[in-house]
C-alpha cells in the first residue's frame, strides 16, 4: 500500500482546523456561535466589540452563568459540551450550540482568550489558545459573566483569509447576525460597537417592533401588520410587511423555530404563497416569522451551522404558517399591487375645438423628454412651440413623460435637435367632434385605437385582425425605462432652488454609501452636510420634485440594488399610472413610443404589457367553432 493511501489519526490541531472549516467561514459566522453561547448561558446583557470588520477582533461579553476555572480547559476541547448528556437530547434539542466544537474549532484559526467568572466567585479565570496551542489557566479579575476574545481571525489560513470581503462587507455582515438574534430575544440587551463607536444599542426588554424600527428603514417599518395563530401545538407569530413595501430581495425574509434563526424553503413556500397575487414574480416582502412548537417535532440536527432544520408534521406547519399570514393580509383593506389606482395625476390633455392634436418633432427635432402633448382647450389654433418640455409643462400644467430620449415616430425620420411643438389638427366646421368620428386614429404600423377600458388597458384593432390590449402603466414604464437605458449615467439633472433635506435612518445610510455613485449618475444632486442627513440640491430631468423625496426613500429602504434596479423604480415612479383617463393622441403617443422600443413585451418587474386575441381565439371565445 502506498504511503499516500495509509490511514492514520489526525493530529488534533488539524482536525480542529476541518471542524473550522464547517462552522467557521467568516467572521459573522464565529460571532453567531459566541452570542448563542452566551445567549444559552443565561446572558441578559450582551456587548459586542469589533475591529476590521470582525477579522481583527471579536469580543464577546456577557453576564451569564460563567465557567468554572476547573472547567476552561474543556471549552477549549472538541466534543466537551454541557448540553447533551444522554443521545435522546438530540432529538429534543433546547439550546443553539451542541456539538462542544464551536470554540476549539475557532481557537484553531485564530488567538482566543476566554475569561469567565461563575455566580457567587469573587475571582474568575482565563485560557488562552494560540492558533489551537493551549495555555495555562491563570486568575482573571472580570465581573460575573464571560469574554470571549478572539483576535488575528484566519492568520495561520492565508488560503482562507483571502476568501474574506472587504471590511465594509464583513461589518455588515456581522450587524445581520447581531440584528436576528437581538430580534428573537428581546428581553436581552445588546450594544454593538465597531471601530470605537457604537452602532447599535437594544436595551433589555425592548418591542420587536422598536427593535425593528433600529434596523429597518422607516419606510419599510410603516404599516407591518402583526400576526399570532396557535392551532394544536404549534403557535406561529410576528409581523408581516405590507405588499406595496416590497423588495427585490428576500434579505428582510426572517424566519425562526422557536428563537433559532433558520433557512427553511417550508416556510419561505408557505410565506410566498400568502402574498401570491399580492407581488410580482421577484419582489419579496418583509417579514419576521417565529414558529413555535415541541422540540420533538423538529430536527436541528442535519446541518453543521444549525441554519436548516426538519420537522415532522410538514404539511400541518405548511398550513399553519399559510393561514396566519392569510389572516393578516385579510386585515388590511385595499390591497393590491401598488400600481394601481396610487399617486393619481391630473388628467394630461383635453380635447376642444381645435380638434384631435397630433405631436410630431419639429426641425429642431426632440429633445430629452420627449412626452407626447396637446393642446388644451384655452390654446388658440395652428402651431404651438416651446423651446423645452419642462416649458410646456409649466404654462399647461400638463404631463406625459415619455423619457428622456424618446425614438421618434416610425413614419417620421429621426431627428436630434433641440425642441417639440405641439401640432393640432386643422379645425374644419365640417369636421365631426373626436367623439363622433368614425375613423379611429392609426399608429404608423395601421392598428387602430378603439378606446380605453377601465382606465387601464388600450385597445387596438391590430391589421392582422386580431384584437389587441396594451396595459397603460407597464408600457409606459417600459417606455421609461428604454430611456433611462440610452441616457446611462450622463447625469443630466436640473437645480433645485431650495434643496430637499433628509435625515437617515443607520440604515438607510448604509444604503446610500451603496448607491451614491449610481444615484449621481442618474442625475441628484447629493451633499452630506452631517451625519444622518442628506442634502438634495439637483434632481434627474424627470423625476417631479415632490416625488424626489419618496423615490429616495423607496431607492435607500432596499428596493434597489445597482442601477438598473434605480432605473426600473423611477420608471414605475414616473408611468402613468393604473385609472387614469387618456385622450385618445396621447394613448396613441404611448402605443408609438412603446412601439420603437426594446423587450417591449414585458415592464422592467416582468409584468407582460400587451395580450392579443386573434380572430381564432375570438370565435373560440364566443363558442362559433368546434
């Protein structure tokens, strides 16, 4: 036999370096085992001190039950644990740490002083472990409780250290660990303190709803609809965030089996399904779940983290979780997809005298926005020119924004200079009323608009004969959405006289330093005159000004991640919107401009747009063919 396939023991500093490798990834993941074994020791109050994102110091300290000097040097050991005794405790498992690994596995990649001091001693002790080389136990002079300090995280492990992100990364990452563990034990204190200053303080006691209110941005906190169903054994509670708070991200997707936090698809199906019909297909809501129920009736034991679990009664929890999430979304009267029937507008152009008005580019050729307009009753007949937009606009108080760089008609020839007119139709005495008239308008492709039906959906008569239905507010988005693309990041923008002031959620801070580079490419104007606020002095042409705030707001709860997600919610922002009532040139204005642009059958959240029915179809509806 080959030396390379002898079987030998393995030395003990690399088998605790292997069992690293399980529960050790990074520097959250040794800060979730020390704070659930302090939680497990009975702590009441906890602090948290990091440096260099956790990789250059964690500690840990706690009031609870302490070690006996007698007993440090088993901490430090593998498989030495005083929370299973008997082989039935792994299947009614009441605690979070039960493999007695946690602590060597950690000493081994790092330099880890414990300190403790039980109740009732008026002197503790302390261990050090070098890179999984003990020392000598000593008295230590600390209050009741214990510190675990762990310093120079991966330096024997240059492979590993390399896989750590930035420190940023590795901070934030930390903070989530503190913040769901702070969330299942409210009745414990938490202080957290990162590079000398301190970034999160949850006194003892404290709601969960307060609690979140430190985590979460206001906006998402807004509106969360509690929760609290208890059928036989199993007990589900928490708070659920209403449908129009959604995200992109199941980040803000918090579930727990009893205070343990868990990854379980069970539960993110049961949670997915209540909202079903409430979301779009990738927004995810925000929620905080906890599951109770007998420990025998789950299995923590089936994954080395302890993030996933297994329970017994699945299709019973499935309900449960389902039926109790139902309830909450039930209390809320009018819930619906944000879309529709929000942020209603003026009715945009009206139609007189002058007859149907058509918009078409005039020499100087179209400009940044681009809207489709017309005039209204009180403006006289023939041409009327305006050197920009946002100058039509001002003097109609009229709106229909078609993006910043809009293409032009297929029947016209594109043109890039530098302003719209409106063009009305010649008035005739004989010219019937738009109303009367019996031909429809036509789209340079020949499909004729019909109408429009429940404020919402335009109809077309499309020359193939088929019956088309175009969804106003997803096509426009699209339109929208088109245009923030071609623009990129040329930050084109438009200077507020008075800037807007905002004052920061921790949070929402943390997402500005994300976005600020996308956010100035899109066209603001950011200043930060002192922590906790944000000063906005220039806005994106398009954005309205009293949208600025909320779309701010929305961008820095989590809606939004990288640029194109910035571009996908300011063109929902901006689109028209669901129950508004469209002139029939400006419905065939949107139907043009959707028309030229790209991946045109579906919205930026991947809503279809448009649905046809051909004559087929048709005579199947109505039951005229076999």
């Amino acid at each position: 036999m080959s030396e390379h396939a002898t079987i030998r023991i393995l030395p003990p500093e690399l088998a605790n370096q292997i069992a690293a490798g399980e529960v050790v990834e990074r520097p959250a993941s040794v800060l979730k085992e020390l704070l659930e074994n302090a939680l497990d020791a009975g702590a009441k109050r906890l602090r948290v001190d990091l440096e260099r994102g956790g990789q250059g110091l964690i500690r840990v300290t706690d009031d609870g039950a302490g070690i006996p000097a007698d007993s440090l040097t088993l901490a430090v050991t593998r498989h030495a644990t005083s929370k299973i005794v008997r082989a039935e405790d792994l299947f009614a498992i009441r605690t979070f740490g039960f493999r007695g690994e946690a602590l060597a596995a950690i000493a081994s990649v790092s330099r880890l002083t414990l300190c403790s001091t039980p109740e009732g001693r008026a002197e503790g002790a302390q261990i050090g472990v070098e890179y999984g080389r003990e020392e000598e136990v000593t008295p230590s002079a600390t209050p009741r409780g214990t510190t675990v300090e762990v310093r120079d995280l991966f330096a024997n492990t240059p492979a590993r250290l390399k896989f750590l992100k930035s420190e940023a990364t590795e901070l934030k990452r930390c903070l989530e660990v503190v913040g769901r563990l702070a969330l299942a034990h409210t009745a414990t204190g938490f202080v957290v303190n990162a590079g000398g200053r301190t970034v999160h303080r949850f006194p003892p006691n404290q709601s969960l709803q307060a609690r979140l209110a430190a985590l979460w941005p206001p906006a998402v906190c807004e509106g969360l609809l509690p929760f609290d169903l208890a059928r036989q054994n199993f007990r589900v509670h928490g708070l659920a965030g209403l449908p129009a708070k959604a995200q992109n991200r199941a980040e803000r997707m918090l579930f727990y089996v009893g205070s343990r936090p868990v990854q379980d698809r069970l539960l993110l199906s049961a949670a997915r399904q209540a909202y079903q019909g409430k979301l779009l297909a990738r927004e995810y809501p925000q929620l905080v779940l906890f599951l109770e129920l007998p420990a025998e009736e789950v299995d923590v034991n089936v994954h080395p983290a302890k993030l996933e679990v297994r329970f017994r009664e699945e299709s019973h929890i499935f309900a449960v979780v389902r039926q109790a999430l139902d309830q909450a979304l039930s209390a809320e009267p009018g819930l619906t997809y944000p879309d529709a029937g929000q942020s209603p507008r003026p009715a945009f152009f009206e139609t007189g005298s002058v007859g149907t008005p058509e918009l078409s580019p005039t020499a100087e050729g179209p400009r940044e926005a681009s809207r489709a307009a017309s005039p209204g009753r009180d403006e006289p007949a023939g041409r009327q020119k305006f050197a920009s937009y946002p100058e039509y606009q001002r003097q109609t108080g009229r709106q229909l924004d078609l993006g910043p760089a809009p293409a032009a008609p297929r029947h016209a020839a594109p043109d890039r200079r530098e302003s719209w007119e409106l063009r009305p139709a010649p008035a005739s005495p004989a010219s019937p009323a738009p109303a009367a008239q019996a031909e429809p308008l036509r789209t340079a492709s020949g499909a004729a608009y019909l109408g429009q039906v429940a404020k919402t959906y335009l109809i077309l008569a499309l020359p193939d004969g088929s019956l088309g239905l175009l969804d106003q507010h997803a096509a426009h988005e699209r339109v929208l959405f088109a245009a923030f693309r071609r623009q990129g990041r040329r930050g084109d923008s438009r200077p507020l006289v008075l800037p807007l002031e905002l004052a920061l959620h921790p949070s929402e801070e943390a997402r500005l330093a994300e976005l600020f580079g996308e956010l100035t490419g899109l066209g603001f104007g950011l200043s930060r005159p002192k922590p906790g606020m944000l000063e906005v002095t220039a806005l994106p042409p398009t954005l309205p000004a009293g949208e600025a705030k909320d779309y701010l707001r929305a961008a820095l709860s989590g809606q939004a991640r990288n640029l194109e997600d910035l571009w996908t919610l300011m063109s929902c922002r901006g689109a028209l919107k669901a129950g508004e009532a469209l002139a029939p040139a400006e419905a065939l204005a949107l139907i043009e401009a959707w028309s030229a642009v790209p991946d045109k059958d579906y919205c930026p959240h991947g809503r279809p747009v448009f649905a046809s029915f051909s004559p087929a179809d048709l005579e199947r509806l109505f039951k005229r063919r076999g």
